[in-house]
C-alpha cells in the first residue's frame, strides 16, 4: 500500500461503525460506474407487481419461519 493510502485507511478505521458503513457503502458504489437501466427497469416492475398482488389480496405467502427453515437446511 502506499502511504496515501495507509493513511486514509487508518483514519477510515477510526471512523464511528456507521460512518465507515457509509464510506464502505460509497465505495462500493464508485466501483459499479455503468448502471444497468434496463435492470432497474425490471425490478421497478418486479417490485410494483408483487404491491399490487399484496393490496389485491392475491399474493400467496408462507410464514416466515418456515422459509428461514427451508433456507437453514438447503445452507447446512
């Protein structure tokens, strides 16, 4: 590492957690530089399908303790 980057390190570290969780979160973010609108496209409509569903009273969902189970033992 060269010392710039050392230091900004360090002084990242000394950070509060949610501070660095943002810087973290910021960086991440700078990486990614093509944003893929078609993407966010299809999840704006993934996303306004299922509330519809869910206001229409038409959304078929299972107990949240038994999806956590299923995940649980497909990860163990």
């Amino acid at each position: 590492m060269s010392a710039l980057l050392d230091k900004m390190t360090n002084e990242a570290l000394s950070l509060p957690i949610n501070d660095r969780a943002k810087l973290a979160h910021e960086l991440i973010v700078s990486l990614d530089d093509q944003v893929d609108s078609d993407v966010n496209i299809a999840w704006e409509k993934e996303i306004n399908r299922r509330v519809k569903e869910i206001k229409d009273r038409t959304a078929k969902g299972r107990p949240a303790e038994q999806v956590l189970s299923e995940i649980k033992a497909k990860y163990q």
